[in-house]
C-alpha cells in the first residue's frame, strides 16, 4: 500500500486539482470572450462557451467570471452574425 494513501488523503488531492482546473478554465473562457469580440469570434466564441459551461459544471471558485465567459462566448457569435449580415461576407471589415 502507498503511503500516501495510507497517511494522506489523495480524494482531496483530486478535488483540488479538479478545482483549480475548473477556475484555469473559467479564467481562460473569460480572456478568450473578451479577445473574441475583436479578432476571431467564430472559434473564441464557441470555446469561451464550452469553457465556461465545463468550469461550471466542475463546479468553479469562480462562478461569476465561468458566467461571463458564457455571456461573452455568445456575445462574440451575436456580434459575428450581426458583422456577417451587415457586410454579406464571412470575412468582415470595417473599411
């Protein structure tokens, strides 16, 4: 038997990895909604939302910023959309 295992508990170990992975991913959903608005909304958009929902439901330290990285990966697919129907083109530009 590990004695890690014997004298440690590694079930908590795994929870706070678990945990600090799901606030890595609710920070990185975040950074990447917020570039998303300028530079390459089609795929920062849809990851911010993934992320997001992932630090969620691993149950993040930080369900507000997992929250805005949803609100923010839709908001880049909106403005996307909104950018494609006024110009008629997937490639937008504002000249």
């Amino acid at each position: 038997m590990d004695s890690r295992t014997a004298a440690g508990n590694p079930a908590g170990t795994r929870t706070r990895t678990r945990t600090r992975d799901a606030d890595a991913m609710a920070v990185t959903g975040f950074v990447l909604g917020l570039v998303g608005l300028l530079v390459m909304n089609l795929v920062l958009g849809p990851t911010a939302v993934v992320l997001g929902a992932l630090a969620l439901r691993r149950h993040t330290t930080r369900p507000g910023r997992a929250r805005l990285a949803i609100g923010l990966g839709l908001a880049d697919v909106v403005l996307l959309a909104c950018l494609v129907t006024a110009d008629g083109t997937w490639s937008w530009s504002l000249t």
